[in-house]
C-alpha cells in the first residue's frame, strides 16, 4: 500500500510530507541534467584520424631526408656531355681572347704609342713605348714614395732617354712641381733604384750632392733632402697580348 502525499497536524503545526513511488529514483530534473552518452563510432573515427596523421609525418620526415641527400649529392652528367661542354667553353674562350688581341694589336695611326698596341697597362696607368706609368695622387718623402710604388709592383721610374723626360712632364701636369724619381746620390755618385748608373752623356753635368735624392722638374733633374715633400712617378712592364695565345686554326668572328 503506498501512501499519497497528505497533511499531518502535529503540535498545532501543520507538517506536508512528500512521499515518493518506488521506481521514482530520479527526478525530472535530474534526468534532464545527465550527460548523454557518446556514440560508439565516434571513438573509432577519433582513432583512425590519429593514425592517419601520423602515417602522413612519416611520409613529410621521409620525403624531406630524400630532397635533402639530392641536394648534397648534385647529378653527374655523362661523360661525353661533359666533355663536349667543356670544349665549347674553352672555344668561347679562344675567341673572346682573339677579339680582345685584334682590338688592341691592330694599327694605331697617328698615335705616338704606334707599334705597342698589344701592350696593355692597369687602370689609371699611361703607356708609352715599352712602359707603364702612373703619377702618384698623394705626396710623401722619397722613402714613401718608393714603398707606394713597390706596393703596386712597380718601382720609382728609371729614366733612360730624352724623350721619356718630355712624357713624364705631360702627365705631371706640365711639370711646374717637381715629382720624386728613382735616382739617389751618395758619395758623388748616382744610382738609379734597379742597381743601374746615371748615364752622364744623356743627363749631362748634375750638382754634386754627398747624399740625397733626386727629383725631375720641367726635364730637369735637381737634387733634394730625401724628407722633402713630394708626389712620386712609379713605372712598370705593360702586359704583352700575343697572337700565340690563340689556338692555331680557331676560326672566330672577331669584327668589334
């Protein structure tokens, strides 16, 4: 027999009790809040996606050491390909070189350097004849201007005509300032920096100096303390292109 929800007057109070069916465990509302349980599928599908990103790691991690050995290991191109690569270089070569040698070698009419156009000196250099040379953009005392010079692979310039005077003049500008040049003089005797003597006849009579160096001045040579201040001229061998150069037989467009 189950009892219903009644009223018990006890004490004067009045008391409500609330009395449940068996069977009745949870309430309404407590059966609203309980969580759902997740479907089975669900777990299988989460497992399967674990696996398949971890199969697509292994593959970017294998994949990645196969691009990065080809790198370090270049493909060799067969034998005869190589070969004949290197001979059509080498040709290209040839006649880049002949052109240059027909450019420079050929006839320079009117020109005072005629007959040494295959003669070739660095930037900032001036040929003439046989020689390169080069004025000095600073100045210093001759000592200086010696080490500026065999810094450059050259030496002080050695005079050795008259001729070469009246070119050095041009390019010191007119030779208003005197320039250092390779001639020292100690115990009335002159010495040139290649070891070699003054020529007397081509030079004529200089004042006689125990001891110091020489400096040229509109083509006149005048002796100086070795500590004066001075812009220097240095001198070296041009560069000789030379038809030999050329493999005999190539047959080149060399027209510039």
């Amino acid at each position: 027999m189950f009892l219903q929800p009644s009223e018990v007057v006890m004490a004067g109070e009045i008391v409500y009790a609330d009395l449940r069916h068996p069977g009745d465990g949870v309430s309404p509302a407590e059966k609203h809040h309980a969580p759902a349980l997740c479907p089975r599928w669900h777990g299988v599908l989460l497992k399967a996606s674990g696996l398949g990103h971890l199969v697509l790691l292994v593959l970017v991690v294998v994949l990645s050491v196969q691009v990065f050995q080809g790198f370090l290991q270049p493909a060799t191109p067969s034998a005869p390909r190589q070969g004949g690569e290197i001979q059509g270089r080498n040709r290209t070569e040839r006649c880049v070189l002949a052109s240059l040698i027909w450019y420079f070698c050929k006839p320079q009419r009117g020109s005072p350097t005629a007959g040494a156009g295959c003669k070739l000196c660095p930037q900032d250099w001036h040929l003439y004849r046989d020689r390169c040379y080069q004025l000095s953009k600073e100045k210093g005392n001759w000592t200086e201007g010696k080490k500026g010079c065999e810094n450059q692979e050259s030496h002080l310039v050695v005079l050795r005509e008259e001729e070469e005077k009246e070119y050095i003049k041009t390019i010191t500008g007119g030779g208003l300032q005197p320039v250092w040049i390779g001639l020292t003089s100690s115990h009335k005797s002159w010495t040139w920096v290649d070891n070699t003597s003054l020529n007397a006849k081509i030079f004529g009579t200089l004042q006689k100096m125990d001891e110091g160096c020489w400096t040229l001045k509109d083509k006149r040579l005048e002796g100086d303390t070795c500590n004066g201040e001075h812009e220097w001229v240095c001198q070296k061998d041009p560069f000789q292109l030379s038809p030999s150069m050329v493999g005999d037989g190539e047959k080149c467009d060399v027209s510039i």
